[in-house]
C-alpha cells in the first residue's frame, strides 16, 4: 500500500498529536493525516495555563504548538470539536459521536489526561474550579480578581503555580494539603519546605497535614471547612489533587491499560498500528528498565515525534531523561531524572539564597536533580546522572566543586 492511499488518526489535537502530525509530514509522509481534537481550539501548550496565560502576560497564540495556518499549510486535516466515541482495533477504523467512521492505517492516541475530581459534599457547587483546558483558564482568569478569596486545594505543581498567580494577581490565598509541605510526594520534605517557605512569604495561608471536609455554600462556594475544624472563606476554590489519563477509548477496544495505555519504547500499543504518546501514555523506558508514565510537557513534546516516526516504521526508540519545568514568583527551576524512592538528598548552595541546587541519590547514585535559579547546568546535570556509579555527596555538595569533574574517570 503506498503512502498517498493510507490514513494516519491522531485522536487528541494535544501538544503531543500536534508534534506527531507535523513530524509525519517532515519526514516525507504523504497519506492523510487527521488530527481529531474535542476542544473547539487549535492545540496549545499547557503549562502556561497556571502561569502567564492565566496571569494575562501571554495571549493564546504563544502558548499554541503551530501558527493559526499551520495545519491548512500542510495538509493536516484538524477537526476541532470533534469527539471520538469508540476505536475498533480489528477493523481499523474510529467512531465519532455523529457516526461517522474514519479508517485508519497507523492510530495514535494522544488523549491526554483529566483533573482529579473532588469528593466531598459540596464540590459540585459553582466557584469549585479545575485547571485543565484554556477555557478553565479564561474563566479562572476571571475569577482571580484583587478581592478574590482563593482556596487552593493541593499542592502539588497545579495547585501551587495557581497558588503563585493568583498571589501575583492580588488575590487572598489559602493553600490547603495533606502532606506536611508542598510537593512532598516529589521533592521529599527538605526541598518541598523551600515551596513552603517561599509561599508563606508570599503571604499564603498554609494549611498541611489537614484534609478537606466540605465546600460549603448554597448555590456558590462560599467557604471550605477542613478535618480540623477550622473554616476559610472562599469565593473560588481551585482543585489541583492529581490527574487521571484519558484511556477509557484503549481501554474499551481492549488495549493493554495499566495506569494509562501501555505501551513499549518505541510507544507501541498492544494492538496492531496503534500508537500513544503524552499523559496517557504508561511507557516502558530502557535506562529504567520499567514502564513510566510521565504528566510533563517534555514528555509530549518529545513523545509525539517518536511515536510519529514509529508509526512509518523506522523503528526509533524513547529513552528521553524525564524533565519538567516549575516557575512560582520569582523561583524558576527545572527537575531532571525519575526518583519515585531515593535514600538521601544533597543539597548545593543555600535555597534561602534563591539559587540553589538539589540531588536526590539513590544507592550513591544521582537519580534526579533540581537546578534552581541556577541556569546553565543542564549537561553537567545530564552527564550524573547517566554516570551509574555512586558518587561523593560531599563533592556533590561542594560549590568549588566542578560538576562536570564528578563524571570524570577519578570521580567519586
């Protein structure tokens, strides 16, 4: 079958569908490609969603992935709005909600992920408010005016960038979570206390190791009651508690699905020319030896081009460091590595300082680390962390110390 009679889908018109369909014509493919999305917008970039598009410092078209023209100019057939309903793996074809049938011959599943509902009485009021699409963020935006009372529920990167916005807009914030600092889950309790340490002086309302109990109001949010009994009045309460992937499509059509769709390192399904990339994608990484499934804008901007060249055969592979990005006020930092468990971290620098850096060390090894306002250290961070031996946490630790020394042949 040549190339100008086979159909490519992508179903989610996401960072990742958008990056596989421009890759698929860059690399010379000249079939049909359709790239399915159910927001009425072009695709855009996510992360400013809780930062600057929210705070109105960037317009839509700089977070969007393409120009408005893009898709026209290469003939990528984009139809926004659009919901697909079922996927049938043996007949090669997807469903749309009107009925409509699209064959396909390579399927891509870029679905993304969904916010984490609240579940407690009284979430369902108006004012409880979930980041997840820009149209959640044009209405935020409009709710985070100088008297706007905010209760941040989760303190996890969602919910503290809102946090940080909201602060930066002049809103009244409180910021609500089960664990004893933010980002604890990641960052472990010694860096998470720096988040805390810079929203207290931010002037947040911190309240950790409380739960939530109730939104409570009539019609509106009007406040919310935590576990220990205290109450914080609210005019909007924004959700950030975690998200779930968008595999209920794979799932139904019978696709390996294991906390997202599974998939190996070169973002093959268990079906036959089915493909998945970004948040719903569960994949197996082989520098870790086992299967990840990463919520980070890296991971759908690089996962989408692979799984693009992947679907014409060429049989790439994704083995990407994980790396996410975090700006709240004026700390910016970026995270490097995958340490769901580590045994010590190391810190370089004082973070009372503003600048800093972090590594968390599993066995010795550096399995991930942080560079905070400290710009320029990414291959040297890089380079640790493909050392794979133990290193000297005191060297690590050691300003005078050049990084890159440390992956010499006498390191350690």
């Amino acid at each position: 079958m040549s190339e100008l009679t086979q159909t490519f889908v992508i179903v989610g018109a996401s960072l990742a569908g958008a990056k596989a369909a421009e890759t698929l014509r860059a690399e010379g493919f000249d079939g049909r490609v359709v790239l399915i999305g159910d927001e009425e917008r072009r695709p855009y970039e996510r992360p400013p969603l809780s930062k600057e598009y929210l705070r109105a410092e960037k317009d839509f078209d700089a977070a969007a992935v393409h120009p408005a023209g893009f898709y026209d100019e290469h003939d990528i057939e984009l139809r926004t709005s659009t919901v697909v309903s079922a996927i049938d793996p043996t007949d090669r074809s997807v469903t749309l909600s009107s009925g409509e049938r699209v064959a396909y011959d390579r399927l891509l599943l870029a679905t993304g992920a969904t916010p984490r509902r609240l579940s407690v009485k009284g979430a369902d009021l108006e004012g409880v408010r979930y980041l997840s699409g820009v149209e959640d963020a044009d209405t935020l935006r409009r709710d985070l005016t100088p008297s706007a009372q905010v209760v941040v529920i989760g303190a996890g990167w969602i919910g503290a960038e809102v946090a940080a916005s909201a602060r930066q807009l002049g809103a009244s914030v409180s910021m609500v979570e089960l664990a004893t600092v933010p980002l604890e889950r990641v960052l472990g309790p010694e860096v998470g206390a720096v988040y805390r340490d810079l929203h207290a002086s931010h002037g947040v309302d911190l309240h950790f190791g409380v739960g939530v109990e109730a939104v409570v109001g009539s019609k509106t949010a009007e406040a919310v009651r935590l576990s220990d009994g205290s109450v914080l009045p609210a005019t909007v309460v924004v959700v950030g508690v975690g998200v779930a992937p968008r595999a209920e499509l794979a799932e139904t059509a019978g696709l390996a699905v294991d906390n997202g769709v599974v998939v190996d390192e070169h973002l093959a399904t268990s079906a036959p020319g089915i493909f998945a990339a970004g948040d719903v994608a569960n994949a197996f990484h082989p520098h870790y030896g086992c299967r990840i499934r990463l919520e980070h804008w890296s991971a759908a901007l690089n996962q989408g081009p692979v799984a693009a060249r992947s679907m014409l055969g060429q049989g790439v592979v994704y083995d990407r460091t994980p790396y996410f990005f975090s700006d709240q006020y004026d700390l910016g930092m970026e995270y490097r590595g995958w340490a769901p468990d580590f045994d010590q971290v190391v810190l370089r620098g004082d973070p009372a300082s503003g600048a800093f850096l972090s590594f968390w060390l599993r066995h010795g090894q550096v399995a991930a680390a942080m560079n905070a306002n400290v710009w320029d250290t990414g291959d040297a961070i890089e380079a640790l962390l493909q050392a794979d031996r133990p290193l000297d946490p005191v060297l690590l630790a050691d300003p005078e110390v050049d990084l890159a020394q440390l992956t010499g042949p006498l390191a350690g």
